[in-house]
C-alpha cells in the first residue's frame, strides 16, 4: 500500500509539473529589438514594404480578418535584421503574425502566435 501512495503522489507532482510548465507564457520573439518609430518606418525598404503587404494580400485577407494599419508595427535589431509584427484582433484574441527578415530584406521567418486576450 505505501509504494501505492509513493507512485501516485510522484504521478500527481509530475502532473502538476507538466501542465504548470505547459500553461507558462510564450517568451516574446522580439524581446530586445528596437520598436522603429513611425518616421523611422518610412525608411524601410520597398522590398519589405512589398512583402509584408503581399503576405497581408495572400495569407490574411482571404480569411476575412481586420487588418488596421495602426496594429503593424516595425522592428529591427542592433544586427541589421528587421521584423513587422501584424496584431489581428480574432474572438476576443490578439494573433501576432511576426514576419523577420535578414540583412537584405529576404523573409527568413513568420512566426504566428497568441498575443494575449483583449475582452473576456
């Protein structure tokens, strides 16, 4: 009975563990860039222009989602890459859809996640 008792309290702390790490908040992707203000933003490439609004054009517009310009905001960090981070206001949710690019402007990631709840 007492190896019984051992094994289910090991259970319980252990799942307790897993579904305690497994509700932590996601780490932001863009900790420690630099947020580009709005007249630093008019300095950003064509080509980055372009690809972010195409990916807008493609990817989120077909899903019928609200896309407001004042919820795209700029990045870059102290390396030269530079990131748009498009928040999307979905069933009380914030997706941010995080698209990063390289020195030349190439697109090298997205990375879609939930950026919190706005109502409840």
């Amino acid at each position: 009975m007492g190896i019984i008792r051992i094994a289910l309290c090991v259970l319980l702390a252990t799942s307790v563990w897993i579904v305690g790490c497994a509700t932590q908040p996601r780490p932001d992707p863009l900790a420690g860039w630099k947020v580009l203000l709005s007249r630093d933003s008019e300095k950003l490439s064509p080509v980055l222009k372009d690809d972010y609004r195409v990916y807008i054009q493609k990817q989120l517009v077909p899903k019928k989602y609200f896309i407001d310009e004042n919820d795209i905001w700029f990045y870059e960090d102290g390396n030269g890459q530079r990131a748009v981070r498009i928040d999307i206001p979905v069933n009380g949710t914030y997706w941010e859809h995080v698209l990063v690019y390289d020195k030349d402007n190439k697109r090298i990631k997205v990375l879609i996640y939930s950026g919190g709840k706005y109502r409840s």
